[in-house]
C-alpha cells in the first residue's frame, strides 16, 4: 500500500474510532499497525501529523496490536524510530517513549526475554537518571520534560510487572536528591518501595540492602526479574480499601528489618514525605496511600514517620488530601491521630459540610467522611453503622435535614440524623429541650405531603420511599419510630393510591420490623373502601401483595364488591392475582365460592379459565401441595397428586404463553380526512386465530397512549377489512409503534407475541384544513401565509423532480391538501399537523429537473422534517 495523504488518514483513522473491533477485522484493518508505524519514518508527514498517530497507538495498543509478538514488534519499531530523531527539538521524542512503553505493556510482552524490554528499560532509567541526555539522542532544553516522561512509563511498568525496579530503590533516592522533576520521581520511588515491601513480606525475606544507593543497571545487566515474578500478580497502585488491605497488612507483619534496614527504611519514607509538599494535591493524596499501604502493620515502623504531615493536612482544603488523611485514620488510628487531633478533624468536617456555597459533590463528600468517620476506639462491634462519639446532637444542628435540600443531601443528612437518633434514645427517654426522634417525624411528614399530592412530580414521592426505607434500615430495633411511620404511610396511601407500586417495592426491601405492621394496615385501609371505587387496580395490586390467612372475611368481601366492576382484562387479572395470592396463604372458607362466581361472572374468557383452574386445585389439593401447585413451576417437581400428575399441562393450557407470531400486520395507504390522523392496518394470518387484541406502545412522550384493537376472528385467505388505528400525537414527528398481539389458538391456547415495530411517517400525520369559501381559495391560503410569521419561521429549498415531472408528483403525494393548482407548474399546498400546527408550500416555476419551494410553518421542529419529506418525494413517485 502506498503512501496515504492526509486527507486519506483522517478518513481511515475517523473509520477506525467508530468501531475499532469492526474495523481491524475488515481487510483495510489488516495492515493499519504496521501503515502507522511506517509513516512515523516518512518525511512527508508534519510532526503534528505524526503525534495524532500516536496518541491513536496510545488509546488503542490492545486493537493495534492484539498479541504479544505484534506488541513487541511495533516496540522495536517505535524505538528505532526514536533513535533515528535528529538531534534538534523534537514533539516525538516524548509520544514515541510512552508509544513503546504502553505497547510492551498492554501487549504483555515485557519480560526478560524481549529485546525492546531490554533497549527500553535501561533507556528510561537512563533517562530518568538524566545520563542518556545530551549530543545524539535530543537537546538540553528537553531534558526535564523527558525526565518526567521517562518517570512516568517506568511507573507504568513497574504497575504492569510489581518489583522489577526493586534492584533500582537506591539509585531512585539517590535521584530524588537531585535536581529534576519531583513529583514524577516521589511517586515512582513510592511505587517501588511499596511493591517491594509487600513482596519481600510475602516471601519471608528482607531488603537485602536495596535500598542503599548503587549503580544503574546497564543495558546487559540484570533486571530484578525475578522479584517481579514472585509479585506477578497485579497489586493496585492506585488507592486501596483498607478493610480490604488486611491480608496485606499480615504479610507485612512478617517483614522484620533489620536495624540498618530499618533505619534506611525510614530515611527513605522521610525523604519521600519531606518532599511532598511539592506535589500536587492528587500526586501527595496517592504518596500518601502508597506509603501508608506499605507501612500499615509493618513492626518496628512506627507511623510517627508521618506526624510533621498532620500540622498541614489537617487545615488542608483540598478534598483529595482529606481524603488520604482520612485513610492513614483508619489504618494507624491512636496511634498517629490523639484524641484532640480526632476532635479538631471532626469538628471541621463538621463546619464544612455547613458552608453554604458548597457544590453538591462536595457537600456529599463531606457528609459521607461524617458518616463513615473513623473512630480511635469506636463503640459497637466492628461494621456497626454509628455516629461518632463526639459528633452530639448540638454540633450536628446544623447539618439537618431540610425539606429545602437537594434529594441527595437530604438523603445523606437524614442518615446521619437517623444515626444520631439511634445513639439519643436513652436522652430523649430523659427528656431534653431538642429531640431528633421529633424532627425525624416532622421531616418524614413534610416528605409524605408533599408526595400525596395528586399533580405532584414522580420525584417527590420517589424521595419519600428512599427516605422511609434510610430510616428503616438505621432503626428497625426502635419501635417508637416505626410506628407513627407505619400509620403516615397508611395515610399517604389513603391520600394517594396511585403510589401502590412504591408500597410494594418498599415491602419487598424492609425486613418484617416495618413490613408486618405495614402489610396489616394497608389490607385493613384497602378492604375498608368500597369495591366500585376509581383507584380499583390500586387497591388490588396491593391486596396480593398482602393478602394473607388473617381477616380472610374481609378481604373475601371486598373481592365480591370488586368483581362486578372488573370489566376489563387488567383488572380481571389483578383481581385473580389476589385470589392466588389467598390461595398460596392457605385460605379456603369462601374463597371456593368466590372463584365459583368469578368463572360465571367474568367476560375475558382467559380470566374464567383461570378461576376455575384455582377452584380446582382449591378442591383437589392439601395445604402444601398448593403451595407447589402454585409455585414459579407446575410441571417440578411431580406432584403425588392423581389429578395434577395426569394433567400436569392442564395449567400451562390456561395460561397466557409467548409464540411466534402468526400474524403480518403492515401499514396501508394513507387517507388524509377527518379531524385526526389515522393508519390503515392491513392483518394477514398464517393460521385461524380468534380474539385477536392488538396493543400499541408508543416509546417516549411524543404520542398519547394508544387503544387496543380487538378482532373476533381471522382466517387465512379470507380478506379483513383494513383497522383503523387514530393517532394522538402531542407533537408533530415521527415514531414508531410497538405492537403485541394477544389472541387464541384452535388448539385452545392462548398466546402472545411481539410484532414487528410499525413505522409512523411524517406524511401519515398530514390532515387537510377547511374547505375554503367559494371563489377565495387564494385569500384563504395567503391568510394562512401570513399569519406563520412571525411566530414561526420560512425557508427555501430545491426539490428534485423525476422524470413524471411536477404535476405527477402533488397528484400522487399532495393532492388532498393543495388549495391553489395552476398545473403543471404552480401548486399551493396547506397542511395541517396535529395537535396545532401548520405546513405551507408554494411550489412554482418548476423546472424539468425540480421545482422551488417555499416553505412556511409556524412549529420550527417542523422545518427538518418537511425538508428531508420533500427532498424525498422524487424518488417515490
């Protein structure tokens, strides 16, 4: 393949970042690894150029090279292509080493054996060393940046392989004494002494003196590859969990230096934090977890190491130090922070989280410190969720819930006082002047108001259950709070019934503290309100959620109340939930009855099968072989039943099942009349099927909800009258329908299946206006004309004719809605889009080729679709 232009690499490279995986497995992917390395060499392409090509190596080694051979050979390739640099200034040198270090990285070619580890390695300490700078390989003035540069792959390497820059800790504190980049340099000397310490422990050994400053390992010397390998699996260099890090901490433990070791051990952390300050917040937080990790539990090494830091880290604004500062707590706890230290952290977490400037990220963090503070010597078994002792009722005034708050912080605030409240039981049973249990109430009232109300947003009553739920789960053992929250959400549901699913989401979350109390004052505040009443489905998904053998009497009675108004499928189905739900809890006297009326009663015929299956096994069956009957599976295990074993797909007959659709339903040509738009749909079956019901989903908010279409019977062969389904749009576009057939086999089954997605078009919503008074059809469009602007907006565009010309193509797309025709060349078009908005065209002056348009419309969504509508109408006609 010869050289590409630039031009040509934009577009392969814009093909590539599309689909990487698709694009490397077609046969332009074969040769792009080796195209790109190629044309770093070429003289022709800019340094620019160039650099993009490496950040796409940087971004992509695994597709670029996708086994270990391919990586070490673009390796070998970008580091002959650094050798080759001139001398002069140069934006490559610094892409082309992180280019070889990523791609012997992500390749997992790094290893003694490889050749480009074995150039590379030495090259970076080189580098890092600032030994391989001078005449040859790059001017003075880059020195610093490839020192960093140099540190940074080096940092990479020894996170892919742990302990290969063990042999290398004297010679990196040595370097960190000089001059050169810091920063670079503390972490990578932090990365090593950590990786080393842990696997030394690991394997029972000591330093052996590598900390003591010696010579760099040459290009043929060896590399500590074998500490590399003991630690071959990939330690986290990045910030750990510390719970997590107890393993760790025993392996540590094993470790015990040498006093020499031990003395060089701790020069070498002092030097390491003594600099620190020269870091950014982010690189000083990882030090920090670095050298935290690898000295937690290490005898002998003591954390005083770190006390000089704690004047300044616990003033620290910064969130990331706070954070680290926070972890060192947890991991040295007494025995670095005393007892003021832990007051003063607290208390300014404290004021901090009050600052009312605070973004809401902020805010959260500080709020989960308080939360997850931790203590020198907590009460409580370990994992207990507590306040922290010195953080009392009065501190906290200010960091309590409102109703104000932004749902996040109301929910961390209300943690916290939940918190308080479950230590301030014995005081509050004191008395005292603030009680948080009552502000606890208060808010959760505040938080239950707001969601009863009818128009109320779906996000208020969301906020309510998760904060119900918060409250359960800090205190479920004090019964003083749940039961005044037990009764307020009875009376939330009395207010609103509409929010059944969220009682029934919460039920299956809180443990039986709430639930049981909840499940009895919700099936008494349903069975206490008539059947006929509007929120029916309501009440009856929340009676199978809690229907249970105790008042059956009552709950039977309001299920007879109930059937008489169960007139459609959904509520005939919700209320056989109920009777399977009392089925399951063991309930016979009356229920016999009651399913006996309903397989009389009830009009779906799916739903009487279904009653009179349960009478049957009501009849048939003991206590728990029902519960089997009724189980997630009726054919296993095998019941001993005669009845149920003979006829084990007696119930699978009865239930709704999911098929291949029999069914082809298309949308026909559309007819522009009336005062909505309607489709024509066109049903062809391969095989009789009856009650044929047709349900539609519109996704998203752009379409009303749509009515089911109901079919008695339908016969291959035989013709069906088109169905017509009317659209409700709330705006003007296009959307497609998802559609599911229910219906019923000759077999006796009954089915359901999901159909192919029927398209709505932007056309099938056109709708004609008015006819206008006789002999003023102009007036009438040019009143139409005028009174889009200047609400609405105007635009011109050329629409392709084909070669029936322009006269062939309003007769066959907009016919019914011209007002003005001067055929063949001139045409008025006005078209009415629902709900509320208009279309107008003038289509003059055609030529053989196309015709002008000018377009006018008072809905600007509208100006896109009508252009893509009329620069297709040529290729349709």
């Amino acid at each position: 393949m010869g050289p590409l232009s630039r031009e040509a690499w934009a577009q392969r490279l814009g093909a590539f970042r599309t689909s990487p995986s698709a694009f490397m497995a077609s046969p332009e992917g074969e040769d792009l690894g080796r195209d790109l390395l190629s044309e770093l060499r070429s003289e022709k392409l800019s340094e620019q150029a160039k650099v993009s090509l490496l950040a796409l190596s940087l971004e992509y080694p695994a597709q670029l090279w996708p086994d270990a051979a391919a990586a070490e050979a673009a390796a070998t390739s970008l580091l002959d292509t650094l050798v080759l640099l001139p001398p002069r200034p140069s934006a490559l040198r610094r892409p082309l080493l992180l280019a070889a270090t990523t791609a012997l990285a992500a390749g997992d070619a790094l290893g003694p054996t490889s050749g480009a580890s074995r150039r590379l390695l030495p090259l970076l300490l080189g580098l890092a060393s600032g030994r391989d700078l001078g005449r040859g390989f790059g001017p003075a003035s880059e020195q610093r940046p490839l020192q960093a540069t140099a540190c940074e792959c080096l940092r990479e390497l020894e996170s892919c392989k742990p302990g290969l820059l063990g042999g290398c800790l004297g010679l990196l504190r040595g370097l960190l004494g000089q001059e050169g980049p810091v920063q670079p340099l503390s972490l990578l000397l932090a990365l090593a002494l950590r990786n080393t310490l842990v696997i030394q422990a690991r394997a029972r050994a000591g330093l052996q003196g590598l900390l003591v400053a010696g010579d760099m390992p040459t290009a043929g010397g060896p590399w500590n590859w074998a500490l590399a390998e003991e630690g071959d699996a990939h330690l986290q260099p990045q910030a750990p969990s510390w719970p997590a890090a107890e393993e760790e901490e025993c392996g540590l433990a094993v470790l015990e230096p040498s006093p020499e070791e031990a003395r060089e051990l701790r020069a070498a952390v002092a030097q390491l934090l003594d600099s620190s300050y020269l870091l950014t917040p982010v690189a000083q937080a990882q030090l920090l977890w670095l050298l935290g990790w690898a000295l937690r539990g290490l005898r002998g090494q003591p954390p005083v190491l770190f006390k000089p830091q704690l004047v300044r880290l616990l003033g620290t604004a910064q969130l990331t130090l706070l954070h680290a500062l926070l972890a060192l707590k947890a991991a040295f706890g007494e025995a670095l922070f005393t007892a003021q230290d832990e007051a003063l952290l607290l208390r300014r977490l404290t004021l901090a989280a009050q600052h009312p400037a605070l973004p809401l990220p902020t805010h959260l963090f500080y709020l989960h410190c308080l939360l997850n503070f931790p203590e020198n010597w907590p009460l409580g078994p370990t994992g207990e969720e507590a306040a922290p002792l010195l953080l009392g009722p009065r501190l906290c005034r200010g960091l309590l819930p409102s109703l104000l708050h932004d749902p996040m912080a109301l929910l961390a605030r209300l943690h916290l006082l939940c918190l308080l409240c479950a230590e301030d039981e014995e005081k509050e049973e004191k008395g005292q002047d603030w009680s948080p249990r009552q502000y606890l109430e208060e808010l959760l009232a505040g938080l239950r108001q707001r969601a009863a109300l009818d128009a109320g947003p779906r996000a208020l009553a969301t906020l309510c259950f998760q904060a119900s739920y918060l409250v359960v789960h800090c205190l479920a053992t004090q019964p003083a709070v749940l039961t005044p929250l037990t009764h307020g959400l009875a009376r939330l549901y009395r207010a609103r019934p509409a929010l059944a699913p969220h009682f029934v989401d919460l039920l299956d979350r809180v443990g039986p503290e709430l639930g049981e109390p909840l499940r009895a004052v919700l099936r008494q505040e349903v069975v206490s309100r008539p059947g006929r009443d509007e929120a029916l489905r309501w009440h009856l998904q929340i009676l199978a959620k809690v229907a249970d053998g105790n008042t059956p009497s009552a709950t039977l009675g309001f299920l007879r109340a109930a059937a008489a108004h169960c007139t459609d499928w959904g509520l005939q189905q919700a209320l056989l939930q109920v009777c399977r739900a009392l089925l399951r809890a063991g309930v016979g006297e009356g229920l016999a009855d009651l399913l006996q009326a309903l397989a009389r009663q009830l009009e779906d015929p799916d739903g009487r099968d279904h009653a009179r299956l349960y009478y049957i096994l009501l009849a048939h069956l003991a206590g728990p072989k029902l519960g089997v009957a009724l189980g997630p599976s009726l054919a296993a295990p095998a019941l001993t039943s005669s009845l149920v074993a003979e006829n084990q797909g007696f119930a699978a007959v009865l239930m709704v099942q999911e098929a291949p659709a029999p069914i082809r339903l298309s949308v026909g040509p559309r007819q522009a009349v009336g005062t909505v738009p309607v489709l024509r749909l066109h049903v062809e079956v391969l095989e009789p099927v009856y009650s044929l019901e047709l349900r539609f989903r519109v996704e998203g908010q752009l379409y009303a909800p749509l009515g089911a279409i109901h079919v008695p019977c339908l016969l291959p062969g035989r013709p069906c009258p088109p169905l017509l389904l009317p659209l409700q749009p709330r705006r003007p576009a296009p959307t497609q329908l998802g559609v599911r057939a229910l219906y019923a086999t000759p077999a006796g089954l009954t089915c359901h299946a999901h159909l192919p997605p029927l398209p709505v078009n932007f056309a099938d919503l056109f709708l004609p206006f008015p006819q206008a008074p006789d002999g003023d059809k102009r007036g009438f469009f040019e009143e139409l004309w005028d009174s889009c602007l200047p609400k609405g907006t105007e635009s011109r565009l050329w629409c392709p004719l084909g070669p029936q010309g322009l006269e062939a193509l309003v007769s066959c797309h907009l016919e019914p809605f011209v007002v003005v025709a001067q055929p063949p060349t001139s045409y008025h078009v006005a078209i009415r889009l629902p709900p509320d908005s208009r279309l107008l065209l003038r289509l003059e002056a055609a030529q053989a080729d196309g015709v002008p348009v000018a377009l006018r419309t008072d809905d600007w969504a509208v100006l896109p679709l009508a252009g893509d509508y009329l620069r297709g109408l040529s290729a349709a006609v």
